[in-house]
C-alpha cells in the first residue's frame, strides 16, 4: 500500500457519506482500479496452450489429508511467439467441497520465482487451477460457466479477480492415469489483486455492517444476484475459514488501528460453481434459503440505502450488452448452454428494469434493515429480516 493510495481511500469514505446525504451519483466511486497493471500472463485473451507433466495420481490421493506435499513437475507451454517454454511446478490439491467431492480435484500450481522472470509467468508463484470436477462434456461446461462468472465481474469492476483460459493436458508421470486434455482456467493470486488496486489483504474473523465499502456491496450482491448465487457472505466466514465465505476482502491495514474504520472493507467474490449460471448437478443453495433450485433467483443480499441500489442497478444496466456479448461470444460455450444462458441473464434485466420487481424482488428480501438505518440514519423500509 502506498501513501498515495491509502490518502485516496481515506479520503474516499468520507467523501461516501457525503453522497449519500446529498442523493447524488455514486458511480464514479466503483472501478477506480488500473487494468494495466497485471503480470503478463492475465494481460491476453487467448486461450494458452499448456501441458502438465507430474505425479498427478500422487497429489490426487492426498486429497482428503488436511497436510498435503507439493509434488514436482514440468509446466510446458506454447508462448505468445509461437516457441514452447519449460518452468518446473510443483503441484498439490486445494480447495474445501471440490477437493473432497471431486474425482478430479483442483490443483494449486506453485511457480519458482526466479526462474519465471521474463517469461510470460513472470510475477506468478502460486496459482490456482480450475478444471473439471469429473471426466465428461457436462464437468467441461461447468468450467466455462464459471470462468464467465469471474469475467463478467470484470467487467463491472476492478475490484475483481483476472481469470485465463487453458486447453491443459494432463500427463501423469507416474504412468497410473491416462493422459487426457480438458479447458481449465487460472486465477490470478489474491496479492496480485489487491497490489493492483493499492489496497492490502484483510484477514479478520468477523466484518461489522459498519465496516463494509457499501456501494461496492451493492454492485457485488446484484451481481451474484444476477448469476443466482447465495454461496456466499460478506460478513460471516465459514467454518474455520478467516472471513469471508467465498470472499477475498480488502482494506488499508495499520498497524497502530488494529480496527478497521467505517466503509473502508471492499470484499471481492470467488468460487461461482454454485451458481444458477453454472447449474452444476452438485449444487444446492443455502439451507436458509427458501428454494431448492440454485437455478431460482433469490435475494439474500444485505438492505443498502436504496440510492446506492439504484446507482448499482444503473452500473449494471449500463453493462448489459457487455454481460451479454461474453456468453455469445464464448466459442467454448455449447449451443444450448449458450441460448439458456443469454434467456437467464436476460431475466434478471427484467427484474431491474422494472421499478415493482426490484420492490418486490430485492428491497423486500433483503437483510439487516435495522443495521442500515443505524447506520447511515435512513428510514424504515419494506425489509424485515436481520443477517
């Protein structure tokens, strides 16, 4: 974090407050990140061409172990010239649910530093992998509805993970398992995130109302809104995690404040797989929502004043077209997945644009109204559930 940025986001959240009293436009607060700064691997669109070669049946069986080795290996890939390039990787399984359910659980990739230095890795040292949790199209699919999920929040902001596309083979040096060849996708690392938006990393079990940068929140629960998903919380962690679920925060940390101020925690979400827009066959919403289908829209998101609602509505609505060109245009996406996929975000558009549907929809679902007015002093509203 540098003065610079932490004088600009101090000066941010009492400049917030200001807007909000006045009811002007928000939206010059959302995406104040830069694009250009990312390591060269997340700067191109096409999808890279790699093959991983490494005692992969080795790292899949210490699946279920909480103490996992890495095991060592070879990353070879084709480079933006056309030259096939070698790095050493070491490999073992991540993650919580994937890692236990999957056949083919998730991988974190683990680069040498040193040796990645001027090469399109460069930057890189721990990545995660995401490829599919089975063998067959349908695991495929998955995927690449996922990979979506984290495009398309690029789009609405900066305060966002950048994701790339890879055609990965997979070569098991220990001979136990066929090689095979699947469409996965890398994620860039949390540090690298958060660098990019001058802000630091924030690990604390728990996030007070009062703490969370609410314009941010409005956009981030529209957005999981939009995909249909409530695997998630801005506030709570899960289980033994630091908070919270699904979300990587961030903030200005100071030693000498070791509470974090008001407005100032931008949460940034991760893991989609339980979305509607993925629909995966293992995927069920929260016990404490009242549907059964992650496929059925529910809001669940926390009550923010509604002109930051409506700001946030705008935002999305002005990215519409955006959102919407990446399914279409996702050569990887079947058909079908495709056209069903255009019909459901298409939906959620309906519900925003329509002022009775956003009533019924989203003000009257949400929670913590009390927390709200508290607050930021608003009245009452139609929402009368808590977090």
């Amino acid at each position: 974090m540098t003065i610079s940025g932490r004088v600009r986001n101090t000066t941010r959240m009492v400049y917030l407050k200001f807007l909000i009293l006045l009811g002007l436009p928000l939206g010059a607060l959302a995406q104040e990140g830069t694009a250009s700064d990312r390591h060269p691997l997340f700067q191109d669109e096409a999808v890279l061409k790699a093959v991983l070669t490494a005692p992969i049946s080795q790292a899949y069986a210490q699946r279920h172990q909480e103490a996992r080795i890495y095991f060592p290996g070879q990353w070879t890939y084709i480079d933006e010239n056309g030259e096939t390039q070698r790095l050493e990787v070491s490999i073992r399984t991540r993650g919580h649910f994937r890692r236990e359910v999957c056949e083919l659980p998730p991988l974190q990739l683990n680069f040498k530093k040193s040796q990645v230095k001027g090469t399109l890795f460069a930057g890189q040292n721990k990545l995660k992998l995401v490829a599919p949790c089975k063998e067959g199209k349908r695991y495929q699919q998955y995927v690449i509805l996922e990979y979506l999920a984290y495009k398309m929040y690029q789009l609405l902001t900066d305060d966002s993970f950048t994701v790339r596309l890879v055609r990965l083979s997979y070569v098991d040096r220990d001979e136990d398992l066929e090689p095979w060849t699947d469409i996965a996708f890398v994620i860039e690392d949390d540090k690298d995130m958060a660098r990019r938006q001058d802000l630091d990393r924030v690990n604390v079990e728990s996030v007070l109302y009062s703490q969370l940068d609410h314009p941010r929140v409005a956009v981030l629960q529209l957005f999981q809104f939009m995909i249909g998903n409530n695997d998630y919380s801005v506030i709570k962690p899960s289980k033994d995690d630091d908070c919270c679920h699904n979300m990587q925060l961030l903030g200005i940390e100071d030693d000498d404040q070791p509470v974090m101020p008001d407005e100032s925690i931008i949460p940034v979400p991760f893991d989609f797989d339980f979305s509607g827009l993925v629909n995966a066959s293992y995927a069920a919403p929260p016990s404490q929502i009242p549907v059964r289908d992650v496929r059925f829209r529910y809001f669940y998101g926390l009550c923010v004043p509604r002109p930051l609602l409506d700001e946030a509505i705008v935002e999305m609505q002005s990215e519409r077209e955006g959102l919407l060109a990446l399914i279409a245009n996702t050569e990887q996406l079947d058909e079908d997945l495709r056209e069903k996929n255009l019909t459901y975000i298409e939906e959620f558009f309906e519900i925003i644009d329509d002022p009775e549907l956003i009533d019924e929809e989203i003000v009257r679902r949400c929670r913590g109204v009390d927390l709200m007015n508290k607050h930021f002093g608003t009245g009452p509203t139609d929402s009368t559930s808590d977090p």
